[in-house]
C-alpha cells in the first residue's frame, strides 16, 4: 500500500491522500466494474454500494466504469486517490447536462439515502454528471459510520448472512385429513 504526490498534491479534491493502484480494489459489484479500481476500506464500500444501488435504482450499467487512474487532467482529481468513480460515462460527456430530470431526481433520493457521503459532478458549476466521488475528506468519522452502517444492512446492499431458518415441524397428514373430512361430512365417518 502506497501513496504519492501527483502533479504536485499530495491530496485530491476532496482530501483524500494521492494513492498508487496498489492502494485500490476491484469488488466487481455490478456489470462493467472490473475496470474500476476504488481506494480500499471504507471508501470502496460506500462507491460499491453506489455503484450498485445506482444501477438497481437509477439506470443499468451500459459501459466500463471508471475509477482510480495513475493520471488525469485535473491535477487534483479525486480519481488520482482512488475516491471517484464515472458511471455510464458515455452517455453523460463532461461538461454538459443531458440527464433526463426523472433520473436526477432518482439520483438526489439516492444521495440523501447515503447521508453525504457521495457527492454528485453534476453539482459543480462545470457538469460532469457521470462523476460521484466520496463526499467527506480522509479520516471524517462520517465515512467511518456509515460504511458500518451499509456493512450492517443499511439499504439491503451489504449485511450479514441471513438467519438460518429454522424447518417447519412435521405434518401429520393423518390429521390434517382427518380435519378436511370432518369440515366436509360434518364429523361423520
């Protein structure tokens, strides 16, 4: 596990440390994620579980997704510290605004469902609507929280197995037919 300095920062936008790739995980949560690295930890479960709950709620997947890169054209970028993903990136070309508003406002549900944590591209004064990226710098005990709170259930994404249950007890056919013979013939045999 490393970090960096990229293009002279040592942290990204939203400040996070500038990380190498080996810093970042591939969960392959949904289809065209295995092309996206996201900074191990807490940040790969709160961008995983987006990932996820955008494509079930929002729109399906239709091209790679993007995430960490060794480089980009903004020196600060929050994709340089693994924090940053683009969704359906083709669809949605930097700069411009052509999301449909059903889909934006499928998208503000969700980002007040994840309580701050993702922030949406399409918020800054230049749109970059594919973009979301973690909402809160390193070490804010918010990241901390609520990728416990996904990790416990928290909108069906993530949890622990469910409980084992337990078999119905036996059937007594013989029972069970006496009484359907009764409720028809009145009780006699």
């Amino acid at each position: 596990m490393s970090f960096r300095t990229a293009y002279g920062y040592t942290h990204s936008e939203n400040g996070w440390r500038m990380c190498n790739r080996d810093e970042c995980v591939v969960a392959n949560v949904a289809p065209f994620t295995n092309t996206a690295p996201i900074r191990s930890g807490d940040a790969a479960t709160i961008l995983n579980a987006w990932i996820l709950w955008y494509h079930q709620n929002v729109e399906p997947l239709i091209s790679p997704v993007w995430g960490w890169s060794a480089q980009n054209d903004v020196p600060n970028s929050n994709h340089l510290s693994g924090t940053a993903i683009d969704l359906n990136a083709v669809k949605y070309p930097w700069g411009r605004r052509v999301m449909p508003p059903e889909q934006i406002a499928k998208i503000r549900r969700g980002l007040q469902l994840f309580e701050g944590t993702v922030f949406w591209g399409a918020d800054w004064q230049r749109a970059d609507e594919m973009h979301y990226q973690i909402g809160f710098p390193e070490g804010d005990p918010r990241v901390a929280l609520f990728a416990q709170k996904l990790n416990a259930g928290y909108l069906g994404i993530y949890g622990p197995e469910p409980a084992t249950v337990q078999p119905a007890a036996p059937v007594d056919d013989a029972a069970i037919w006496d009484d359907i013979w009764t409720q028809l013939t009145g009780g006699t045999k």
